[in-house]
C-alpha cells in the first residue's frame, strides 16, 4: 500500500470531500456500517468552501485519491454557531 499524504485541501479537491461526505452519512449507511463510524451533519458546498478557505481542512490521500478528511472553522467564523454545533455530532468509529 502508498502512504498516506496528508495536505490542505485546495478548491479542487471540494467535490472529492463532499462525495465522501456523502458516502459517510448516517442516511446513506445501513446498520452495520454505521457501527464503524458515520456522519450526522452534511456541509453544502458552500459551507465546504468557507471551511477550507478559513482554518481549513485537512486531507489525508493515497495515491492521489482522497480517503479522509478533518474540518477546522472558527466559532465566530460566517459559518455560525449553527454550523458548530452541526459538526460537533460528527461520529467518528
């Protein structure tokens, strides 16, 4: 197996975060998969872009593809105290 690359995600990259985002959502899961992990909270592409372009989001990759992500916003940031509590149900296995 490569490496895993970890880097800060570029425009680029917004559309590989959300598929996986998508992939990791609790209504898109059946029972057995939520039991490794799952997401409880969707970001719009928008909100995606405000977080990568704030503190920014972390990428971990394997031979280019991306297969992890890790978000970091302020709390007085234009996302909201909303937002932050959105992220704060994220479940991680």
């Amino acid at each position: 197996m490569s490496a895993v690359e970890y880097r800060r995600a570029k425009p680029a990259d917004y559309g590989d975060i959300l598929r996986l985002q998508s992939a990791n959502y609790i209504a898109n899961l059946s029972e057995e998969e939520r039991k490794t992990g799952f997401l409880s909270a969707q970001f719009t592409p928008e909100q995606t872009a405000q977080i990568a372009e704030d503190l920014g989001t972390i990428l971990a990759a394997i031979d280019d593809q991306i297969v992890g992500f890790v978000c970091a916003f302020r709390t007085n940031s234009k996302l909201g105290r909303r937002s932050l509590q959105r992220c704060s149900h994220l479940t991680i296995a």
